[in-house]
C-alpha cells in the first residue's frame, strides 16, 4: 500500500450507510459493452478487434461479475440501484453532443435499438431506476441529482465503463454535488490499466474513495449489522 501523502489529510472522509447508499451502473450497454455488438462488432469489421482485448476481457472478468456482485449485495439490503445508459435518443442522433456523436453513430447506440440495452448479466429488474444521458457525466443531462436527493441517497458507489470517461465524470460531478462517492476498482474498467490507474490515483486526491468489491459489499454488510445490533 503506497505511502499516505499531504493531500490524504484534505480528502473527504465518509462511510457507506444502509438507507443512504446507491449503486450507479453506467454504460454497461451492448453498445462498447460486448465484443459481438456495437463498438465490438465494428473493430471486428475492420479487423481491429485485437486492439480492444483488454477492455473486452476485463469487461467480461471483472467489471461484469463484480458488479453483479455488488447489484445483488445493495438489492439484499433493500438499497437502490439505479441504471445510467448513454446514446441517442432521437434516431438521427441529433441530440447527441457532437464529441460523442460519431461514437453513438458508429456503435449503433440509439434508443430501442439492442446496442443501447444493457447486457443481459446485469439487467435491471422492475421497478429499477433507469436514466439515460447525452453526456459524459450523468448530472448534465439526466434528472439523477433530483432522484437522489428524493431518495435522501447520500453516498454513491459507482461502477461501470468507462472508468476514465463516463465513470470517472458522473463520480466527479456527484462530488461537486456533495454526495460521498466510492469508485469500486475491480467493477470498472477501461482501455488499458494505465487509463485505468491514473483515474483511480487521480480520483483518489480530493475527490472519494476507491474500494474494492469486497471492501464496498464488506463495509455496507457491516452498516447492516450495526443497524440490527443496536435495534
């Protein structure tokens, strides 16, 4: 474990709460979610496939079961999970910004399409809050910050890809905003671990906290249990 430095005494401290935590999937769409579709599916095409191994893997071994993990973990504890997807919703893909447009136009991620629907692992289950941005960051350009607050959702715990993208965005705007936020390290991911580190050690400086899986599913259990102890 690396040596704690000046900045550690400024970075917020927080604990994650039964009744005031939430899980924030994001992104894990078809669209740059899966080899076999969008992003995947034109790579192959153009054969470049090989170029993305890394994000398609750690996808598959890591991001997608260790978020199922966690989305079973906040589920047994009656706390919510909420679903952020990005794409298109107009089927031109006019309303897309336009450093993300070629992107959506190119994976195919317009609303109703199989590319914008979440992967099959994951899926939410009814009565699961799902909200779809145009943005990078989630409080751009979804009413997410006025469901949470209804919520009376305090700390968030972010998962998803990608970490240095629409992960790494939506959990700094959360920060601005005041909740406390925890990247989950091993339920996020991107196109390299250098892209994937320097968010994490970045993130780490004045922002939240990084946690593991079993960290997050450890410390939410153990809210749990000081809840019934002392009932």
């Amino acid at each position: 474990m690396a040596e704690p430095n000046y900045i550690d005494a400024f970075t917020r401290s927080f604990k994650l709460g039964v009744g005031t935590s939430a899980l924030l999937v994001v992104d894990m769409q078809y669209a740059t979610g899966s080899p076999s579709h969008g992003l995947g599916r034109l790579l192959a095409r153009q054969g470049r496939l090989a170029e993305a191994h890394y994000r398609f893997e750690r996808i598959e071994k890591l991001v997608i079961p260790n978020t199922a993990r966690l989305i079973d973990s906040f589920r047994s504890h009656s706390a919510p999970v909420i679903y952020i997807t990005y794409g298109a919703e107009l089927p031109d893909a006019a309303d897309a910004p336009a450093h993300l447009r070629s992107l959506i136009v190119a994976t195919d991620n317009i609303a109703g399409k199989r590319e914008h629907e979440i992967v099959e692992a994951l899926r939410p289950q009814p009565g699961e809050l799902v909200l779809n941005k145009t943005t990078m960051g989630a409080f751009a350009s979804t009413g997410i910050d006025s469901h949470l607050r209804a919520m009376g959702i305090g700390e968030l715990v972010v998962t998803g890809v990608s970490t240095n993208n629409c992960v790494g965005m939506t959990a700094m705007e959360a920060c601005d905003r005041q909740y406390g936020v925890v990247l989950a390290a091993d339920a996020t991911g991107t196109c390299s671990d250098e892209m994937q580190e320097a968010t994490l050690r970045s993130f780490r400086r004045l922002w939240g906290r990084v946690l593991s899986t079993d960290e997050v599913i450890e410390e939410l259990s153990g809210a749990a249990r000081r809840i019934a102890d002392s009932a």
